[in-house]
C-alpha cells in the first residue's frame, strides 16, 4: 500500500519534498490570488465543479456553513 499525503496537491502544508503543491504552484505563479478550493459534488444529472483560488457562495452553497 502506499501512502498518502493529499489529494493532488490540495494538502494546506507540504509533508515531503517529492514535489511542489499545485495550489502553492498557482499562487506563486500569480494564476490564483489566493491558496483556496472548493468544491461542489452534482448527484444525479447535476455536474460536479471544482474552483480555484476563492469560491461563490451564492452560486454554490445551498445550505449552512
């Protein structure tokens, strides 16, 4: 089995050097201001969405937070 540390680099902290964090990467290369994600997971018919660097809670959030 082998371990995990993250999922795709979504890690908020770098537990080893086997690579750069893709979010960090964003940041420092100025594609995203800030170092946040969010994500909306569709059921059924309804597509799921991934954004990077902020998020839009009155498109996506439907419920308390």
């Amino acid at each position: 089995m082998i371990a995990s540390s993250g999922l795709v680099g979504l890690s908020p902290t770098q537990w080893d050097n086997d690579g750069d964090l893709f979010l960090t990467k964003m940041v420092e290369t100025g594609t995203i201001d800030k170092a946040i994600f969010s994500i909306s997971i569709g059921m059924n018919d309804v597509q799921s969405k991934m954004t990077f660097g902020g998020y839009d809670l009155s498109t996506f959030a439907t419920g308390e937070l």
